[in-house]
C-alpha cells in the first residue's frame, strides 16, 4: 500500500500572514547558523615611502592579504618588495593620520608591480586627492615597504 506524500495546503501558501512566519523561521535559521562564526579583527599595517620616509598605514581583515603582510615583515628589509595597490578614500579612516585619505580597508592588496599611473609619494596623494579618489581610483606607492614601526623605518632609511 502506497502512502500518499504529505504536502503544504495550498492555504498556507497563499496566506501572507504564514509566508511572513515561515520567512521569519527560516531567516533565523540561517542566522543561528553563522552565529558561531565573527569575522577576522582588522589589522592596520605600517608603510613608509623609501623615497621620502612619510609613513602612512592600511587596514585589511582579509586572511590572505594579513598572511602575505606577515611574511614579507619577516624578510630583511632590504629584501621587501610588495607594496600596496588599491582605492583610496577621502578621510584617514580611523587610522592613516594625519593623512586625510586611507585605503579602503579589505579592497587592497600587495603586489611587486602595477602601471605606473597611480604612483605617487603620500603627499603628492595629499595634494592631488580628488584626482587620485574621483579620477584614478586607485593609489599604488612603489617606493613603499611594509615595517614594523615608525623606529625600524627610521633605522632602515638612515644612511
């Protein structure tokens, strides 16, 4: 004997006040199952401009770019090569003073080479913001290299 397959009434369908619960449940089911996870602390990073020695930092929560960061600043200075590469906004978003731009956080990332358009010095960047924001979009400083602190980047640049 065949059972029949046990279905929604076609009521409960239709009733907005139904739908509207069974939306509510199963968005707090989906809810419930990402409560256990937090997304990554965000990590500022330092750089300094080797040309000039203007220090300017970036925010990022993005594992893959945090462990790129990480093992670059286990390398002797004198052999990192990546550099940021990414938009830029107005204001120094809670971390880049006294700069009034910072990059976007989690919407860059290090790289060894790029076009040379977006290359500029932090002050330069300064001085020409609405270009680099409004026009270029996008800022990618070759002479800068991740450091420890503002100390180290002193020391490495000193003669």
């Amino acid at each position: 004997m065949m059972r029949p397959t046990q279905r929604l009434p076609v009521e409960f369908l239709s009733n907005p006040a139904k739908i509207r619960l069974l939306t509510g449940v199963l968005l707090l089911l989906g809810l419930g199952a990402c409560a256990g996870e937090s997304p990554p602390e965000p990590r500022t990073f330092l750089f300094v401009h080797t040309a000039t020695g203007a220090l300017f930092r970036a925010q990022t929560s993005l594992p893959a770019v945090i462990a790129q960061a990480e093992a670059e600043l286990d390398r002797p200075f004198s052999e990192r090569r990546l550099f940021p590469i990414g938009p830029i906004a107005r204001g120094d978003g809670g971390h880049n003073a006294p700069w009034s731009w910072h990059f976007v956080p989690d919407r860059w990332e290090l790289v060894e080479v790029s076009i040379e358009v977006c290359d500029a010095t932090p002050a330069y960047v300064e001085a020409h913001l609405d270009y680099f924001v409004d026009t270029l979009g996008s800022y990618c400083p070759w002479g800068a290299r991740l450091v420890r602190s503002a100390e180290e980047a002193r020391a490495e640049l000193t003669p």
